[in-house]
C-alpha cells in the first residue's frame, strides 16, 4: 500500500470526529473499538502478508439489549 494511501485512511478514519455521531452509548463502544482496531491494521499493514481477521458476533462482544432513541 502507498504512503499516501496510508496515510489518506488514517486521516479520515480519527475517532475523535466520530466520537458524537452515535447516540447510543453501545454503538458508539463498537465503533470506537473497531475503528481503532482498524486503524491499526492500517497502520501496520505490510505487502505481501496476510492479515487473519477474527470475526465475532453480538454473543462474542457481550451484546446487550438497545433501547430506544429518544430524540
């Protein structure tokens, strides 16, 4: 991947832009987590070497059950 394509990702994938987009506290937990995750894959991706990424469901991430929006 090209430095200027690393670097073009990281700088649109910054949680603190994205902090307040998600009302819902859960939501706003799993993006963080997986953005951060996902940056860092980014961030340390090297041609050439494949990447084994884990797949989880609710269960996995300790769902719990939303509650409406109330705007």
């Amino acid at each position: 991947m090209p430095d200027d394509i690393r670097r073009l990702i990281l700088s649109h994938s910054d949680w603190e832009s994205e902090r307040d987009q998600l009302k819902n506290e859960q939501d706003r937990a799993e993006r963080e987590k997986w953005l951060l995750d996902f940056k860092e894959r980014i961030e340390n991706y090297v041609e050439g070497i494949s990447v084994n990424i884990p797949h989880e469901t609710p269960r996995d991430t300790e769902y719990i059950d939303r509650r409406p929006i109330i705007y």
